[in-house]
C-alpha cells in the first residue's frame, strides 16, 4: 500500500503513522507539507522535523490560501500550489490520500480526485474550517473529532473517530528539565510555529516569572526573529538572581514531552485542537491565548470549551501584556485547585483508539 499524507495538523498525524506502519508492516508512506513556517524563514518546521526523522519521504508544497490573504504573490500559490500535487501524484500514484485538514490540503484531494485517487479527511477541530469543508465535498470519508463538528459535513460519509492523541503525553520518560521543586513550574508553548508575539511578552516578563515559578518554555525555531537566542541571552544575564529555573527549548520532542505536562502546574498556551485535546485529557490548568484571526474564531471556541470544563482562564491577544500575563499566572497559581474538569464523562472520548480507527477507514478505503 502506498499511502500520501498530507494537511495542517501533523499532530494527528502521528499517531495514525505508527499505527499504521503496526498494522501494514510493508505500506509506503510519502508526506506533502510546509518546510518552512512563514516568508524568509530558513529554519525547518517542527512538521517536517518530526516527519523526516521517521524517514519518511518530505515534498516541499508550495500551496496558498485565499481566507484573509492579500498579498498577490501567495494568491498566486493557489493554482502552483494545485499544479505541484498533481504532478507530485502522477508520478507516485498512492492508493490514497489521507487529509489532516488546512489549505495545504486542498489541492492535493482535489488533484487526487481528478486521477481518481481516493482519499479521506480528519477534522480536527469543533468548528469545521472552509479548506474541510471543500475538501469534503471530494473526500470519501470525514472523519471528526468533536460530535460538535458532525453537522458540518454529509451524514452519509462522517464518522466520529475522535482525535488521535500521541501516547507520549502520559509517559514520563526523560529526567532533563532544571527545576526548583520548592516552586511551581507552568508550561509555556508558544505553539509550531512559535508565536513572536507570545515570546517577546514571555522575554519582558521573564524576571517576574522566576521570582514564582520555574519556566518551560517552548519557542520554535524562526529565523526572522531569532527569538531563541534573545529568550537565552535575557536569562543569562538574570539567572543569578532568579528563584524559578528556566528551561528553554526550541520544540519540546516526544521523549521530553511526558516530562513537561508531568512537571507543569499550569500551562500556558495557544488553543489549537491538539492542545486542547491535550489539556482536557491530562486535567491541565491552563492560561489559553486564543490566535484570534484563524477562520471561523476556532480557537476561541476551542477556549471556550476548556474554560466551561473547568480547566482554563482566557487571554484574548488584543489585551494580552507582560504585565497581565504575570498577574494572570499569578492567580491561577494561587488558586490551581480550584481548576477541576467538570463532567469527566463527556469527555471520555479522548481516551479512545482513535487512530485505530483512522486507519481502520485508510484500509477500507485503499482496497476499494
């Protein structure tokens, strides 16, 4: 079997690989995504990092997006973007595709469904985005993660399969973050890509930070801002006179990532649908900081439902300060008890073998 991954959310990914590599020893799998994060960034993504060091095959598309996008030359990308999947499935020609959702999706279903290549999609979020809900229309099955998400698509070809979570998340398997244990630690993720915008406000709050806690912080790795090296630099020249310890990384991999929630009291972090999945499933406090121009406001929505199970405090963007930030730590610190998940049972989903069933639908589909 020769399978092509492709979409925005590699996170789901993942696991579905593994799985699928148990259960077809012999499949082929070959990986179409973004290698870099954003315009003049050298530096790889976290996607194509994690994807490459399984020795999966990486093709480099060049695909644009049209929601909120006014720069003529990534509107040019669309068709490219479209004209690169299908030569790049000529050539391979997979039994299938399978979709994990976003722009960089779109043109490989749809060139997959012109020479007849099957594929399926993975919603990821509650609220379906427009590149899932056009590629639905192509899709053999959409597979999603939230009942919530059920009505946006054709009853006849959705199933619920829930969001494959990566089991590293529960499994402690590394001893390497500094930490004082006579303070509380948060979390920080600045997400993939690293958010600039979170780790400038991280760097002007660092010192407060350390006067109460210790610090995980995962930046990413962006060329442009080099905010890895000015975050290294700031502790420094503060470490001698800090309490907290910080622990900066670039990404957070899966042999440390147990170890990180293991640690952290709170988190502090964007809401994508992975995030979210993650917190819920862990009992996580958290402090979520919503990316307030993806469609259809997702990750507020995604928030929000943290917030109403009892887990999370919401920082929109637009108020989001050093300042605030410290005081917000500083609050759910002193009242991290308070932070209960409410109605455990409508959550038991996430503890599912979701990836069992993505792939259950691969298989089904790549036969036929």
């Amino acid at each position: 079997m020769k399978v092509v991954i492709t979409g925005g959310h590699h996170s789901s990914a993942l696991p579905v690989i593994k799985e699928l590599k148990d259960r077809v020893p012999d499949v082929e799998i070959l990986w179409m995504g973004h290698k870099h994060s954003m315009k003049n960034d050298v530096n790889p993504t976290l996607e194509y990092l994690e994807i490459t060091k399984l020795g999966i095959p990486f093709f480099n598309l060049k695909a644009g997006k049209l929601y909120k996008t006014y720069d003529i030359t990534r509107l040019l990308k669309i068709p490219f973007g479209f004209f690169q999947a299908l030569f790049f499935l000529l050539r391979k020609r997979p039994n299938i595709i399978v979709s994990f959702g976003g722009y960089l999706a779109a043109p490989v279903v749809i060139a997959g469904y012109l020479l007849g290549i099957p594929s399926v999609t993975h919603e990821q979020t509650a609220v379906a985005g427009y590149s899932n809900r056009l590629i639905s229309k192509f899709a053999k099955v959409i597979m999603v993660s939230w009942r919530k998400s059920e009505k946006y698509f054709p009853k006849d070809k959705t199933v619920f399969t829930g969001i494959p979570l990566r089991e590293d998340i529960f499994n402690v398997k590394s001893n390497s973050f500094n930490i004082n244990k006579e303070l509380p630690t948060i979390y920080i993720s600045a997400g993939k890509t690293g958010s600039h915008l979170i780790n400038d406000i991280i760097k002007d709050s660092l010192e407060s930070l350390l006067s109460i806690c210790n610090v995980i912080h995962q930046c990413g790795d962006n060329s442009v801002y080099n905010d890895f090296g000015i975050l290294e630099a700031k502790y420094e020249d503060i470490k001698n006179e800090s309490s907290g310890k910080y622990n900066l990384r670039k990404f957070v991999f899966d042999d440390e990532i147990g170890e990180a929630y293991s640690e952290a009291d709170l988190i502090v972090s964007r809401s994508g649908a992975h995030t979210i999945s993650e917190i819920i499933s862990l009992e996580k406090p958290a402090i979520l900081i919503p990316i307030p121009w993806v469609s259809h406001n997702e990750q507020f929505v995604n928030a929000d439902m943290v917030r109403e199970a009892g887990l999370a405090e919401i920082v929109e963007q637009k108020n989001l300060t050093p300042s605030l930030l410290v005081e917000k730590i500083k609050h759910c610190l002193s009242n991290i008890s308070l932070y209960k998940l409410k109605n455990k049972e409508d959550f038991k989903f996430l503890k599912k073998n979701s990836a069992g069933l993505i792939v259950d639908e691969i298989i089904k589909f790549s036969k036929k």
